[in-house]
C-alpha cells in the first residue's frame, strides 16, 4: 500500500509571482495579472487597505496614489482597464 501525503496548501498572503503562485483573494490578483506581472506588487496594497474586486469600479487616481500605486502610469492604466474617465 502506498500512502501519499499532500502538501500544506500556501498561506493566503503568499503573493510571489516568481514562485507560480499569487493569491486571487476576491479575484484581485486576477484583475491585477491581466494588466502584466509589474502589477501583482500592488495586490497586497488593495487587500490590505479593504478593496475587493467589486470596489475597484468606484477608484480615483488619488485613492489609487494613497493605497501605494506610486506610478502615475500604473494608476492611470488601472482606471482606464476598469473603464473609468481619468479627469484632466
């Protein structure tokens, strides 16, 4: 008989794209890989701070520079891939 133990599943936070894992808590992850894998640093920065996929719709270019999306080019892709006007 031969007995196979499974691995210890990551820890949640666990977002190293490196290592072929990110976490997709409330599909944030997800939405952040589509833009290209400089994003995924920001993952934690939108956890952390409360925002769930169904809150990103309702984001500004300040909110964005105030959770640590510090590259204006970076927050400015993130609204228009969400759909929102950037005002001028």
């Amino acid at each position: 008989m031969i007995i196979y133990q499974m691995s210890q599943p990551m820890p949640p936070m666990y977002n190293s794209y490196q290592h072929g894992y990110y976490s997709t808590n409330n599909s944030i992850g997800d939405f952040l890989m589509k833009l290209g894998d400089s994003f995924l640093q920001y993952e934690s920065n939108f956890i952390d701070n409360g925002y769930t996929v169904d809150l990103l719709s309702h984001l500004t270019l300040g909110q964005l520079k105030d959770i640590g999306v510090d590259l204006a080019g970076h927050r400015i892709k993130i609204l228009v891939e969400l759909g929102i006007k950037i005002p001028n």
